[in-house]
C-alpha cells in the first residue's frame, strides 16, 4: 500500500449557507464511502505566495490549488479511480492524484 496525494483545484464558489451544507455533506459521503482508505481528509487552502529560485515572491499560488487529501490505495490506478467519485468534479473543479514517495 502507498499513500497517494489528492490536490484539489477550482470548483464552484458556494455562496449560500444551503449550497455549503449539500457541499459538506457530499464530502462527508464521499469520505464515509472511501472508509479505510483515507489516511487524512485534508482541509481546503487558503492565501498563498509563490517563492521563485531567486527569492522573489508573488501573491497567489501558481497552481491554483485549493485543497488537498492523502489516501492509501494498492496502486495509482487504484487512487485515480477512488479520485474519481470526488464531489468537486460535478461544479467544475479537477483532482491531480501524486503518489507519495516516502523519503525522510
């Protein structure tokens, strides 16, 4: 079993309280049906400052990223397809799926 980064980009601006909880409750259904297989729900982002090779600094994340989850899975093929039911998808938003290659 490896551990697999699930980033999180775009998706619809929720704007009233009863689109936040049918949002939230998608989530929680989604995580509920993944069971085992989530090692940490993750939490969703907020301000960012990009860092270049030379020190500069820009407001904003380059890569958009919104949020983030790690779950555990045989494969990759085995995440992506657990990625698959994802509730950001419908509202437009994407997941990248990254392996996480244990180094420390």
């Amino acid at each position: 079993m490896s551990n697999y980064l699930l980033a999180y980009t775009g998706g619809a601006q929720l704007s009233t309280p009863e689109e936040q909880a049918e949002a939230m409750a998608a989530w929680g259904a989604w995580f509920g049906a993944l069971g085992g297989a989530v090692v940490d729900g993750g939490n969703p982002v907020g301000a960012a400052v990009s860092i270049a090779a030379d020190g500069s600094t820009a407001t904003g994340g380059a890569s958009g990223l919104t949020g983030y989850s790690i779950l555990s899975a045989d494969s990759l093929a085995v995440a992506v397809d657990l990625a698959k039911g994802c509730p950001l998808l419908p509202s437009g938003g994407s997941v990248e799926v990254y392996e996480i290659v244990p180094a420390m």
